[in-house]
C-alpha cells in the first residue's frame, strides 16, 4: 500500500432484514439511505460524495453476509460528540455495550454497541 491510498476505501455493514437495519442507521446518525438491488443483494448506502477518495459503505442483505457481535469493528463517526449519537441507539434497536470513553486527549473518544441486527460495531469521536 502506498501512503496516497486508504487502508480502507470501502465497507459494508451485514444485515438479515434491509429494512429494520435502514430504519436504526437512519435514527441513530441522523442520515437518509439511498436503496439499491445489486448482484442479488439488498443494498442501502450512508451519504457519501461518490469516487471523492473518502470511506464510505452500506449495509448489505443477501447470502453471503451474516451479522455478527465478534468480528471486525467498524468505527462510524459519532462526532461533534458520540454522545448524540451513542443516546439514539437504544430507542432504535440496538444496545450500548462500552459507553463514551476517552481514549486520550489527542485520538478523542470511543464507545462500542451492537445494532438491529446483532452487528458489534464502534463509534469515535473528537469530543
């Protein structure tokens, strides 16, 4: 990998029911998802500026992704402050596992819980 690439370009968030798993990313993040069926998968995407060089993924319904608590952690961006965030997360599905902790000063802080669909995922943030 060259220093003028990510170690991550790409992500996809692994959901048995497209619909419910939408409906929690919406609530909890405050965005609109854009639908799409591709290759025989159920797709909906986070906001994103298409080929801009950032991260961006989506979650994804179909037979090769299963939703898990133990695997990879994806952190999603919980800034100005997690908490915003982290407080929705409950009241759409999901269950906070680690709440808000400070990493350090300089790196911000973090925090861990499972969405709609089992998924073990992180957020961070600055503040």
């Amino acid at each position: 990998m060259n220093e003028t690439t990510n170690a991550l370009n790409w992500f996809e968030i692994s959901v048995s029911d497209i619909t419910r798993a939408k409906k929690f990313y919406e609530a909890v993040f405050d965005v609109k998802m854009e639908d799409m069926d591709m290759m025989g998968m159920k797709m909906a995407f986070f906001p994103s500026e298409y080929m801009n060089g950032k991260v961006s993924g989506g979650l994804v319904q179909g037979p090769m992704h299963r939703p898990s608590a133990d695997g990879a952690k994806i952190y999603l961006n919980g800034n100005p402050d997690l908490n915003i965030a982290l407080g929705k997360v409950e009241a759409a599905g999901g269950k906070v596992m680690m709440p808000k902790t400070k990493i350090n000063d300089e790196i911000g802080y973090m925090a861990f819980f499972t969405d709609s669909e089992g998924n073990g995922m992180a957020m961070h943030s600055n503040k």
